[in-house]
C-alpha cells in the first residue's frame, strides 16, 4: 500500500469520527429545543436552555470549520511511553496533527489527532535537523477536502537525517504555500508555521509584545495563529472579554477574516481604528496635515476646553419667577455653583448633578431669606427642614431645569466634535493657544461625514463627558423596582378585599404576594435576557475591557488612537505588529518605546522577524534600495525564495499589460493607504517619484507598494534615486 494510501485510510477513520461527533451534537440541539414548553416556560429552564443552545451551536460551528484541513502533519517521536506506537520501531510515538482533537472514548480516551496548539504537537513546528527534539520523521499531509492528496517527508534524526529537505525554503509545503496564487483572502499558515513564528505565537508573556518585522516575513499570520492558540490556552477568561483585532483598512479585515474560522476560532472582533467607536463608520477623505494635528496629543487639551466651553455664565443677572416671588440668578450665584462642578474631578455629565445641587441650594438659601426673615431683625424663621423643602420644590421647577440645562447641559460626544469642528468660533476659542495653520486645518464644512480620525476624538470625549455604563443601563432602574412594587401593592389590596368578601371559610394563614417574590425580584424577571454573543456586547460597547488586543500595522496609530486602544486593554494584554519603515501616517510611530513609555514603560516585550517568506529576492534587491533612503542602518529580512523573473522597468509612456493569471494590483500614489497589509501575486508601481512626492512619508509609502508582490513587480515609470 503506498503512503498515501495508508494516510487516506487513517483520514477517512478520523472524518467518520467527526461525522459522529456533528451528528450527536446535531441530535443534541433537536432535543434542547423541544425541552422547554413554550405555554408554561420556566426562566431557570430558559436559562439554561439558551446556553446549552449557544454552545451546542459553537462546537458544531468548530466541528464544521475544522474540516477544512482536518489533518495536515505528523510527526514519529521519541517516547518511553507512546501512546501510538509505530510499527516496527520500538520507543517511537507516531502522533497526527490537525486543527482540532479528536481520541478514542472506548479506549481511555487515546488520542487520534493532537490540535496543533497541544504541547505535544509542538515538536512539529520546531524540529529542525540540528535540534531535531526527537522527531525522527516530519510529514506534511496535503488534502482536498477529505482526499489526501500527497506526502512530503522530511528525516531530522537517525540514518535519513536531512533527507527531503533543503533548508527552510526547501520545505516542499513552505514552498507550495508561497508560490500558490493569491485569492483575496489571507490563508493559515498553521501546517508551515516556522520555528521563529512559532516561538512568537507561543510566548507566555501577559503584557504588551512588539512583533517587529519587514515586508513578508508573517507578521500579520503570526499574530492571527496567536489569537488562536491564546483563545485554546486561556479560554475561560477570552471567552468572557473577548479579543480585539485592529487592521488598517476594512479591505485588509476582509482578507484575514477567513482566518481564525479556518482555526476553529470565531466570536473575535475585528475593526478598524476609524470604527473603533460604537456607532461611528470613519471613512471621509481629510487632508494630511488635519490628520497630523486631530492626532496628535494636543487635541487632549482642545477637547477638554470645547468640553468647559459649553459650561457658561450668563451676562446678566436673569429673573426667575416662583409664585409670587422673584428669585434673583446673577452671574457670581452660577459661577459659584460651575466652580464647585468642576473641582469634583468628574466627567461633564457626572458633575452636572453637582453643579445642579449646589445651584439650586444657592436658590433656596435666596428664597428662604425672602419668605422667612424676622421683619424685627432676628434670625430667619424658617429651619433646616423649611429650606430643605424648598429645595425639593425649586428641584422640580421646570424654569430652574431650563437654566440648569442653559449653564450646564448634558453632552454627546457627537454633538461636541460636530459643533467644534464644524465651527470656527468654537475652533479659535478651544483652540486659543494654537496658531491659525492649526484652527484652520480642523474646520471642516457642516454635515461633514466622519474621517477616521474622529474616532479616537470621540473616545476621548465619551470620557471627558462621562457616557452611562451600558451594562448597568440595561440592568434594573430604579423606576422598574417602583413599578413593580406598584403591582404587589394592588394585588395585595386585592387579596385582602376578597378574603374580606369570603369572611370566616379560609381561616388558614394567608399567604401573600410579597411572601413570594419581592419588587426587585419582580422587577429583575422582567429584564430581557441580553443573548448577544461576548463579541457582539463588545463591539457596541465604548467601555469594553478586552481580555487581549491585537493590532496590526501598529506603526500608523497616532498618539490619539494609541489612547483609544489602551483603554480597551485595561489589564495590559497586546500584541502590536508592525514596522517603522513602513509608517506612512503623518502622526505614526516613530520608535516603539517613545509610543509605549506613557502606557507601559520599558516593560514591553520586542520579538523581531527576519526570515521574508513572500517577497522574492529580485524584488527585494529594489526594496532594500529604498529602505536605505527610510533607514541606512536598517536591518535586512532576508528573502529565502528566487522567482527566476527580474524587476521590469519601464518608461512612463509605456505600454504595458496586467498578467492574465494570478492576482495583480496596480498601485499608485492614490491608493497606497488602501493595500497596507495585502499581498498579490502581480503588482505594477505606477510612478513611484509621485509616490514619494505626496506626502512627508512617501519613502514609507513607496516601501510599502513595492513589497506587496509574491511573484512579479512591474515599475512604470522612474525610481527617484
């Protein structure tokens, strides 16, 4: 039998396996459904029921996905004790790895496959010939589908050492991987994870890690595989928290999405930074210099004076009508009542409660000296308790409301940015300090769509204006606990009328509503039960603690957005991708330690990539050219792969052809934003002096348009060196 005859028949057992594993499951969620009568539900059993449903519907979702490569490797290993012994060889644990695990039940639970993030299939990735970590035999498993497809061994140890192998880009499935056409979306790499990926992907650390590494050397796949094998490992706390992924553009989320499905993982968030806050699609075109200013620190302090801005004084002293009397609310009363907000230290909205109480103290104090002084000069006749309830009726004066709302209104983020950019008398008085390039590169025309870059402004003033916690918004109020003891109150009032209307034939003891169930309980039954998924409460949440934060091309964040994302990892938790060559935003990164001291110190940990998979090495001659202009002392990744087809360049009146197969893109200074991240098999530079020319990072960008090919690079056009 050849092998991969012999593989098929182990594949085919392991598919059957499955089938049962999703039938069962299937069988499962028919009889959940059927468990609770829809006429008489109990709230425990729908409890219940709802998240046995959810998770019955997770696990198949695993079980389905994983199917698409269920197996893909295996490793013959040293071991004292295998657990699948190899025929013949004595010593030596033959153990299959794939994308989920699959044992034996009936034979103590004997493991069929190992899921490639076990420590036990660990092995796989790191066996070398020099380090071979007892592993006698790697074999990578080709499939389609359920049909395998074909073999490719490599010998670490004993007498085939080094056989069937050439170095790392030898390895006949790297190789296959790298020089298959591109499709539009981002494959896994979980069946040709390389040792250095693999260390990265495994790192215990439990703070924030740099991944540093140039054009095509996995930066992004490694940091999706880590989203996955921290999801396996530390599952109960991700599950509840969740995990967030920042990519640069909505066309790069749609090329990793297929991604951690493929792992078995779903439920994790994926967003841009311009969609980052709930509600808001940042997309609108702004100039360089309004994203160099909107993200930079400074916009902190004119945020925070657009906010003091709309917490006023009146000119003139305002007359308040109560009754007959006339309350006097001069300027030095408001001011009073403003001085006293602002020192609460608490978020616009949090202290308009302050400025409202002390305003209306101020009011009551001024109406008891009207209505209780001692006409013979004594002291005033009203008490403590008199103006207390005068303060309790002033409170509910609809004139002493609007005056509150006037010197000190209840704000949206929304409303606050719009009315400050939107306006140039709001712009030169938040932006006093600044000079007239700045004010005039933040205004922007009324009804404006939003740019990316309000995102993060709108986080900040979601903070400074203090928004409600949507979790405690949803939760029970105050006015349902009223509500419901409202409802116990008339049903007691009617059991007693009918047991009155009955007289002496119950003399048993009575037993009445409130014996039962209190108001809050009452109150807390009637709450919705909240089903969305943790990614979905997540997403529509502006205050959501992420259990861990991945964010891909790092290196484009602006100090502004850098706070937006480090308030959604509380506890510290990241893994930030990227290269500071490849910077193309005005206010992006420039070193990692400059941009991380304020939120973590020193204390990050930095892994670097130095192997380029994708980029052949005749594009790579042209890249490293323009690096050198970026970066002279800039380290090299070294491109392990020939395509045997030389840079074209041509004049810029050329004519010139896309290819016909594969995946090509035609890249200018237009649309350089728009491919951080991509790759394609064929891509033409159109002009790069103009490139270059278009903003102060254009060497950034021209670096970046000329690494984004796998097999073919066409320049139209001068280089401008």
């Amino acid at each position: 039998m050849s092998e991969i005859a012999k593989e098929q028949a182990y594949v085919d057992d392991l598919f059957a396996r499955l089938d049962e594993e999703v039938s069962a499951a299937n069988e499962r969620l028919r009889q959940v459904q059927l468990e609770v009568d829809p006429a008489n539900p109990d709230a425990d059993a729908l409890i219940r029921r709802e998240t046995e449903y959810h998770g019955l519907n997770s696990k198949l979702d695993r079980l389905n996905l994983a199917q698409l490569g269920l197996v893909f490797g295996r490793i013959d290993i040293e071991s004292e004790d295998p657990e699948n012994p190899v025929p013949g060889q004595p010593g030596l644990d033959r153990r299959y790895i794939g994308r989920m695990g699959l044992d034996v039940r009936e034979e103590g639970y004997r493991t069929l496959l190992l899921d490639w993030r076990v420590p036990m299939a660990r092995p796989f990735y790191l066996a070398t010939t020099a380090q071979p970590e007892g592993v006698t035999l790697r074999r990578h498993i080709r499939t389609k589908g359920r049909e395998v497809t074909g073999v490719d061994d490599e010998w670490l140890s004993g007498e085939h050492a080094g056989e069937g192998r050439d170095g790392v880009g030898g390895e006949s499935a790297l190789v296959t991987a790298m020089k298959a056409a591109r499709t539009g979306h981002m494959k896994s790499i979980v069946e040709t994870i390389q040792r250095e990926q693999d260390l990265i992907i495994r790192d215990e650390t439990r703070g924030v890690m740099v991944v540093e590494g140039g054009p095509g050397t996995g930066k992004t796949a490694v940091a999706l595989h880590r989203v996955a094998y921290l999801l396996y490992t530390a599952r109960e706390q991700l599950s509840k928290s969740g995990v967030l992924i920042v990519g640069p553009n909505p066309t790069f989320l749609d090329y990793i999405s297929r991604v951690l499905p493929e792992l078995g993982e779903t439920g994790v968030v994926l967003s841009t930074i311009g969609d980052l806050y709930p509600g808001v699609r940042g997309a609108a075109p702004e100039s360089l210099l309004a994203r160099e200013i909107k993200g930079s620190e400074e916009m902190v302090t004119i945020l925070k004076e657009a906010v003091r801005a709309y917490e006023t004084l009146p000119e003139d002293p305002i007359e308040l009508p109560h009754g007959s009397l006339r309350l006097n609310v001069n300027p030095a009363m408001v001011k009073a009542a403003r001085t006293r907000a602002r020192r609460s230290r608490r978020p616009h909205n949090e202290a308009r409660a302050v400025f409202a109480e002390h305003f209306i103290e101020l009011l009551a104090e001024q109406l008891a000296k009207k209505i209780g002084e001692d006409p013979l000069g004594g002291a005033n006749l009203l008490s403590r308790a008199d103006i207390d309830q005068l303060h309790d009726d002033l409170a509910e004066e609809p004139g002493v409301g609007r005056l509150i709302e006037q010197f000190w209104p209840e704000l949206t983020p929304e409303d606050v940015l719009r009315d400050l950019l939107e306006d140039r008398d709001a712009i030169d008085v938040a932006a006093e300090g600044y000079d007239d390039e700045t004010r005039d590169a933040l205004w922007r025309p009324e009804g404006s769509d939003w740019a990316a870059s309000d995102a993060a402004l709108l986080d900040e003033l979601a903070v400074l204006i203090g928004l409600p916690d949507l979790d405690e918004a949803a939760g029970t109020t105050e006015e349902d606990i009223e509500d419901a003891q409202d409802l116990l109150d008339i049903l007691e009032s009617s059991a007693s009328t009918d047991d009155d209307d009955l007289g002496d034939i119950f003399e048993g003891e009575h037993l009445a509503a409130t014996d039962v169930i209190s108001a809050k309980e009452l109150a807390q039954r009637q709450i919705v039960r909240d089903s969305r998924s943790t990614a979905e409460r997540a997403r529509e949440d502006h205050q959501w603690a992420y259990g861990h934060v991945i964010v891909d091309e790092a290196q484009e964040l602006s100090p502004m957005e850098w706070r937006m994302v480090f308030r959604r990892s509380p506890a510290r938790w990241m893994t930030l991708v990227g290269d500071t060559a490849q910077t193309g935003s005005p206010a992006g990164v420039d070193t990692w330690a400059q941009t991380l001291e304020p939120y973590v110190g020193s204390r990050f940990r930095h892994h670097e990539l130095t192997v380029n998979y994708r980029t052949p090495v005749e594009i790579m001659e042209v890249a490293n050219a323009v690096l050198e202009q970026i970066d002279p002392d800039a380290t090299l990744a070294v491109a392990i792969r020939e395509s045997g087809v030389p840079v074209c360049f041509l004049e810029s009146d050329a004519e010139w052809k896309t290819p016909e197969e594969g995946l090509t893109k035609v890249i200018d200074a237009g649309n350089v934003t728009g491919i951080k991240g991509l790759e394609f098999d064929h891509v033409v530079v159109v002009e790069p002096s103009e490139i270059v020319e278009q903003s102060p990072q254009g060497w950034q960008d021209l670096y970046v348009a000329v690494t984004r090919a796998t097999q073919t690079l066409t320049v139209v056009g001068q280089l401008p060196f």
